[in-house]
C-alpha cells in the first residue's frame, strides 16, 4: 500500500486545519486583514503536503490519540516512526507543529519532561515523552516532530491531552 503515507499525511493537515481555524478565531494574525482564513489554510495544506512528499516511507506513529488525567499525575505521550534507520532526532511541541516546545528546557515545563534517550531513539525509534506532575494548564494538543538526517522530517497525527480537576 503505497498510498499510505499519503493518506496519514492527510489527516495530518487536515487536523492542523481545525487546530489553525481553532487559534484563527482566538488570536487574529497580525497581518493584513484582507487575507482571509481559506487563502491562510490553503497556503499551509500545501506546505504541509509538500513537507509530507519529501519524507517518503517514514511513518509517524503517536498514542494515545486523547488522554484523560488529573492534576499531580503522570502522561506518557507514545511517539515511535517506521521508516528507514537513520541519525536523527525528536522534538515534541504543543498546541501547532513548530508550535511551543515541550521539553524541560520550556519554563513552563521545565523539569516535568523525561524524553526517550538518543539509544532508545536509534534502536527502538521511540521518541515518547513522560510529563510529571501535570497541570490544568497543560491541557491542549501535542505534536511529535521526527527528524531524520538525508531523510526529511514527519509528524505525528497528535495527542490530545485533557486535565481536568476533581
């Protein structure tokens, strides 16, 4: 099946329309405002489907797809590839791919994240995140961004993580 790539590809862009139209309608872009939000969507659907051909036969692959917790508690957001073995890396980020970085360097989550180490990367293609002692505030889309070297870049379809309180 060839047409797989593609077809995930697609619901990739496809997600990140909802999640673009979501922060459209709460945060305007500073731009002209003649550009209106389907020439916007447009413009990224493309790119996106341009960065999805350059990939090839790599495959993200996140779980869950929501996740459910209280606050103090633990998530594990699951991030693995299928594809060529390559050198590479993972970065995770929140809310839009390219969005805000979520990684103990990030102050608001700085010191909650333990990532897959470079050794699992590179044997097992984990690039999975643990996120500790979660916070009403960290509940909103996270994105898994594959990089490989020679090879390209891959996201992953998302994780939707809801915190709620007791």
């Amino acid at each position: 099946m060839r047409s797989m790539p593609f077809i995930r590809s697609s619901m990739i862009a496809i997600r990140l329309l909802f999640v673009l139209h979501d922060c459209w309608r709460s945060f305007p872009p500073p731009w002209n405002s003649a550009m209106n939000f389907s020439h916007f969507t447009g413009n990224i659907w493309i790119m996106t489907m341009i960065t999805a051909a350059a990939v090839g036969n790599t495959t993200v692959i996140q779980s869950p797809e929501i996740l459910s917790k209280e606050p103090g508690e633990a998530a594990r957001l699951g991030c693995w590839y299928q594809g060529p073995s390559a050198i590479g890396g993972y970065t995770w980020y929140r809310g839009i791919a390219q969005g805000r970085e979520v990684s103990n360097n990030t102050p608001e989550f700085q010191g909650r994240v333990a990532a897959a180490s470079q050794e699992d990367f590179r044997e097992r293609r984990d690039a999975s995140i643990r996120i500790i002692d979660l916070k009403v505030e960290d509940t909103g889309f996270y994105i898994c961004k594959i990089v490989l070297v020679g090879v390209g870049e891959a996201y992953g379809t998302g994780t939707t993580v809801v915190v709620t309180s007791k």
